[in-house]
C-alpha cells in the first residue's frame, strides 16, 4: 500500500515538472516569438541564396557558358522566385519582446583589478 501511494506521488511529481513548463503564460508567446524568429532566418537564408545564384548566372552569362536564352530564362525566374521571398520577409510580423529566460553574461563590463 505504501509503495503504490509512493509511486503515485512520484507520477505526479512527474507529471508535473514535465508539463508545467507548457502551462505558464507565456509559453504560446515565446513559442510564437521562437517560431516567427525561426521562419524570418530561413527566408533570409533563401532570399542570400537566389542573390548568389543570381550572382553566378551573371559570371556564366559573362564567360559564354549561357546561351542569352537561357540567361534570359533563368535570370526571369531566380529573379521572380527573389521577389516572392522578399515579399514574404515584408510581411512577417514584427518580432515581439525577447524570450524570457536565462540572458547570457555582459562579457563586456568592468572587471575587477
């Protein structure tokens, strides 16, 4: 009888420090925060790749590697797919206040001689 009620109370200690992270107040709020971060860098980092490749269309354009069709053709659509992501950038949210949570140390402070 002592170990069941023992094993009960454990369960629930359990359960509890598992699940009370999820049921604080904020926690939809840092999630929606973490989340807008997260879809604004891999925008960012699509939007730096059609940059490059448009970039290197250019130098294989200028060395004679691209028929000027196929630049054309190219060029149209890395251009129109750079577009389409800059769009989706301008219309993210605006990000909201930082994540609570533990802030890293100031490294650049005053230190003691």
């Amino acid at each position: 009888m002592l170990s069941a009620v023992t094993l009960i109370l454990l369960a629930a200690a359990v359960l509890w420090f598992v699940a009370a992270p999820l049921l604080r107040s904020d926690a939809l709020e840092r999630e929606r925060v973490v989340s807008a971060e997260s879809e604004a860098v891999e925008l960012q980092s699509r939007h730096a790749m059609l940059l490059a490749s448009l970039a290197d269309l250019e130098e294989d354009r200028g060395t004679g590697k691209l028929s000027d069709e196929d630049y054309e053709r190219l060029k149209e659509s890395l251009t129109s797919r750079a577009i389409e992501v800059m769009k989706k950038i301008d219309a993210l949210p605006e990000p909201g206040p930082a994540p609570l949570g533990p802030r890293p140390l100031d490294s650049g402070g005053e230190t003691s001689a």
